[in-house]
C-alpha cells in the first residue's frame, strides 16, 4: 500500500491564481480530511469527508473547496489564493471514525502564494 | 468553543532525565489523541485515549486522560535523543452524528540532548 499520498511537494503560486491540491489513498478509508498547519498554530481542519459524495467544514473552511467523489480522492481547490493561504497542507485518512482507527497522514504539501 | 493548550511550548532535556508534557483543553471530552511530527514530516499517530483513566504506554512514552481535569500526560522516561520531535495533542469535540473533526494543540518541541 502507498497510503496517503500527496501532490505537488512544493508549490509557489501568485495572488489570485487558482489550484488544486490532490490526495488519495489506497486503504479503502471511509473519512478523509485536509488540515493546515502554520508556525505556533497546530493543525487546523480545513474540510473533511465522511464518504464518497459527503463533505463538511472544519474550522477554517474559507477559500477552500473540496469534493469527494470516489472514496480514494479528496482533492482541496483554492479558487482564488491568497498570501494568507502559505501554509503546509496535510491530508489524512482513516477507516472509521476518529477514535475508532488510526489516523494516517501524507506527506505534505509546502504551498507559498506571493 | 473547544480549545486545547500544550505546556511547556518547547522543551530542552538531557539524556536520561524525565519530564511530562500537558495538554489542557476547554470543554467536554473523552477523546484525545497524541501524534508525534519529525522536523519537515508528515505526522504519526502515537496514542488513542479513549475514556477517563486510560493510559498508554508505547516505550517511554506513556499517556494518561484525565476527563474530569480535561488534561491528558505524556510522560517521557528517560529520555533518550531519537525522542526529538514535536509533540501534538488533539481534541475530539463532542458533536453529534459521524465527524472527523479534531481541534489541535499548538504542539511541544521537544530536544534531547546528549
């Protein structure tokens, strides 16, 4: 199994350019869920998914889109990217709910938006 | 709002020595995980604490919950260096119906020294 795999590593993007960031898995993981994480904050959730077809906000949703349309991807679309945006982008899966099963991350994906 | 709080932010110890990292958090929850994030990786999950009094241990490491405090122990037994890494607790906010949702602490740089 690969896991949780992410692409790109490294992106560098200017104000207002679009994008999107891919995640898949090949674990057959039911809940899916894309975080960020800055200097001093932590992780936080950006969206997650339940399953194919159900997505929900975590706590910072704004900018962000997501759609879950197989059970293995779970791309995050930044419509417009801003500077506030720079972040490092994990995504995670898990086969049943948090608690439940572990929770496995990807590598990551380091985005600048200048 | 649930929030979660680490302490100590970084921490500095010899090899050999213990020390215990806290995580306090603001409402009610019998779910906290920890993970453990090398420097530039992705994260790995440690400990799944799942009710009042469970305790884990995994090396010398050991977690506590205390859901009553709403604080959960790492405790680190003699330290050795390959331990260097940084430290997150999360949270599991208690909403109803099937979520993915987590709240993180801002982390704890730990750095053995020889």
């Amino acid at each position: 199994n690969a896991g949780v795999t992410q692409t790109p590593k490294f992106q560098v993007l200017k104000t207002g350019q679009s994008m999107t960031l891919q995640c898949a898995q090949d674990m057959n993981h039911e809940y899916m869920s894309w975080y960020r994480q800055d200097p001093g904050m932590g992780l936080r959730l950006i969206h997650y998914s339940v399953g194919a077809g159900i997505t929900d906000q975590g706590e910072v949703p704004n900018g962000y889109n997501v759609s879950r349309s197989t059970t293995e991807d779970f791309p995050l679309r930044l419509l417009s990217a801003a500077p506030s945006q720079t972040s490092v982008y994990f995504c995670a899966s898990n086969r049943g709910a948090i608690g439940t099963d572990t929770q496995y991350f990807g590598p990551g994906t380091r985005l600048t938006v200048l | 709002e649930l929030k979660v709080e680490q302490n100590p932010l970084f921490l500095s110890m010899q090899e050999g020595k213990n020390y215990t990292i806290y995580c306090n958090y603001s409402t009610t929850s019998d779910r906290l995980y920890w993970y453990r994030q090398d420097p530039g990786k992705s994260l790995e999950s440690l400990f799944v604490l799942l009710s009042n009094g469970a305790v884990k241990q995994e090396g010398r490491l050991m977690a506590s919950l205390d859901t009553k405090a709403r604080l959960s122990t790492l405790h680190i037994t003699a330290a050795v260096h390959d331990l260097s890494a940084t430290y997150f607790c999360a949270v599991d906010p208690p909403i109803r119906g099937a979520t993915n949702k987590l709240i993180f602490g801002t982390g704890t740089l730990l750095a053995v020294q020889p």
